[in-house]
C-alpha cells in the first residue's frame, strides 16, 4: 500500500491530480484488488514445486494478464481497435481490478467491477486454501 501511495504522489508532479478524497476512497478497492491477486497467486503457486518455476509463471502467465488488461488502455478504446482483444479482457479478472482502482481513485464506484473482484476473490482464496489441504489438495496428492 505504500508503494501505491508513493506512486500517486510522485504522479502528481506529472499531472495526475485526482481529489484529496481519492487516496481516502482508493484503500478498500486497494485492500479488495490485492487480496484477489494475492489468492490467485496462492493458488497458481500451489501447483509450482521449485521456486525457479516461478519465472515462468511470471512470463506465461501473470504478464499476458497484465497487458490484456484495461491497465494501459481503457476498455472502450479496445473495443475500437479489436473486438477480440476486447473480449479477451472482459474476461480477466485483472481488468476488473483496474477498474475498480481507477474509479474508487476519482470517489466512484464501478460494481460490476466490485462484484467481479469479490467474487473471483472468493473463488481464487478458495481454491487456494483447497489446493494446500494436505489431505485433499494439489499437495496431497503429489505425496510431499
């Protein structure tokens, strides 16, 4: 969280200038966004047996959602350059964490967007704690 607001403040000397009341309202979206990404990758982490496995689940895997995400461009404009990109980002749930950043920055509120994150946040922390039950997750049947 720190290092959002570290980054919010050395944007303001860029121009970016949302309202005072943004970096209060940006926290619960912050906390929801993490939380979400945080059990996903407990859970992408729970099939992966040597940490040098883990640069491959950055390539392959987190780095094609971040940029087929509406993080460096807004969803109506990918819907004008590419239909198929469009709804290959509808369906990530990164995109839906983005949105629910940059709305709660500016005071607002996307619930579809805060649906979508709670949801898969449910389903990801889930499916984590599922895939580490010894008795009946991915490392119980691996035998460890």
């Amino acid at each position: 969280m720190l290092q959002v607001y570290a980054f919010l403040f050395i944007a303001r000397f860029w121009g970016v200038e949302p309202p005072l009341g943004g970096y209060a309202t940006v926290l619960p979206a912050l906390l929801l966004s993490g939380l979400m990404l945080g059990a996903m990758g407990l859970f992408i982490s729970s099939a992966i047996r040597q940490l040098e496995n883990f640069a491959g689940v950055m390539n392959f895997v987190i780095f094609p959602m971040f940029f087929a995400s509406s993080a460096l461009y807004p969803l109506w404009r990918m819907k004008e350059s590419s239909v198929l990109l469009y709804d290959i980002c509808r369906f990530n749930p990164f995109t839906y964490a983005v949105e629910l950043v940059r709305f709660a920055l500016y005071g607002e509120i996307n619930w579809l967007a805060f649906g979508i994150v709670a949801g898969a946040t449910v389903i990801f922390m889930g499916a984590a704690v599922y895939a580490y039950d010894p008795s009946k997750g991915l490392l119980g049947r691996r035998r460890i």
